[in-house]
C-alpha cells in the first residue's frame, strides 16, 4: 500500500512539472523512430575497438536481445500484473497524445495496453546496458538517454514511476545477460582461432 501511494505521489509530482521546452522536447524521447535511430547510430561506436566478425556477433544479439525484452515485457509481464495506465485511472494529470498536450480532469474511457512495466523504458535500458558494457566511453551518452526516455514515460502521462523503474531494471538484466552471452560467445572464438593459428 505504501509503496502505490508513493509510486502516484511521484507520479503527480513528475507528471504536474511543466514547462514549455519539456512539452516541446520530451514527445520526441518517447517516439519509436528516434529510438531506433538512436541506438542504431551510436552502437556503431562499438566499431572502434572490434573486428568486424566480432561487431557482426554484437549487433546480431543486440537485436536478438531487444526483441526479447520487447515480447516478455508486452506478452508475458503486462498480461500478467494487468495494471491500468494512469490515463485510464487517474484524474487530474497531463496526457500527451495525437501530438497534442491535454488536462484531463477525469479519467479517459479508452482501449488501450496494460502499464506495468514499461516498454519502452525496458527497450532502452537493455540497449543502454548491453552496448555500455561493450563500449564503456559512452555508457554516460546511453544512460542518459535512457533516463530521459523514462521521464518522458512518466512527464506525457502513459506511465508510472514504479513501472519505469521496473522496465530498467529488466532491461538492464538482460542487458546485463546477453553481455555476458556475447562475451563468452567472443572468447570461445578467439580461444579457437589462437589453436588453428
């Protein structure tokens, strides 16, 4: 009980802080192609210290990987704990959609997927974690952009705090476990090659 009127405590203070470049900047945080994008270009920083065989393998399970977190969070975890999101529960807060910020005093009557966990902050955590790991110099780029996915979640009204954070730390373990896939994955290769050389 405590810890769900603390999750909408935060959520109302996060939600109800506003300003006019945040309404201007944060929508693109949540939208899907800039993610992509994002992540498609500077995960080719990890070029600079790998082959290409061992870049390959890296971006094959990045994909693998993403794709994972993006179905058992959809499929398996929403289904699940089957949780409102807040702009079907919750009155009084700012709702971003169709492009446009709106107040809504009451909550919206509207078909649409589970809250918890989030998504997108479990994408972009994974991706985060993953490609930080191979290429640490820019781990603070990747992590940052994470944390202002996340705000954006909570700020446009589609999300909780407790559900971002949840989606992080999912993400982020399979970031973690996959790291540590490839990792094993690239030391068997180079352990073979050094016994056919």
């Amino acid at each position: 009980m405590f810890l769900c009127e603390l999750d909408l405590k935060l959520f109302y203070v996060i939600n109800q802080f506003r300003h006019r470049l945040l309404d201007l900047t944060l929508p693109y945080f949540s939208h899907p192609d800039l993610i992509y994008v994002f992540f498609v270009t500077s995960g080719w920083l990890i070029l600079k210290k790998k082959t290409l065989l061992q870049s390959l393998i890296i971006w094959i399970f990045l994909i693998l990987g993403y794709v994972w977190v993006d179905f058992s969070c959809a499929k398996i975890l929403k289904p699940y704990f089957q949780r409102p999101r807040p702009f079907v529960s919750q009155e009084n807060l700012y709702y971003y959609s169709d492009q446009k910020h709106r107040y809504l005093n009451q909550p919206l009557k509207k078909e649409t997927s589970y809250s918890f966990p989030s998504n997108h902050a479990s994408n972009v955590s994974f991706a985060s974690i993953y490609l930080s790991l191979f290429y640490p110099p820019f781990a603070w780029g990747w992590i940052l952009f994470m944390l202002l996915v996340g705000w954006s979640r909570i700020y446009l009204g589609h999300h909780y705090p407790f559900d971002v954070l949840f989606g992080f730390f999912w993400g982020g373990f399979w970031g973690w476990t996959f790291y540590l896939l490839v990792k094993t994955l690239l030391k068997k290769l180079r352990h073979e090659k050094k016994l056919s050389a």
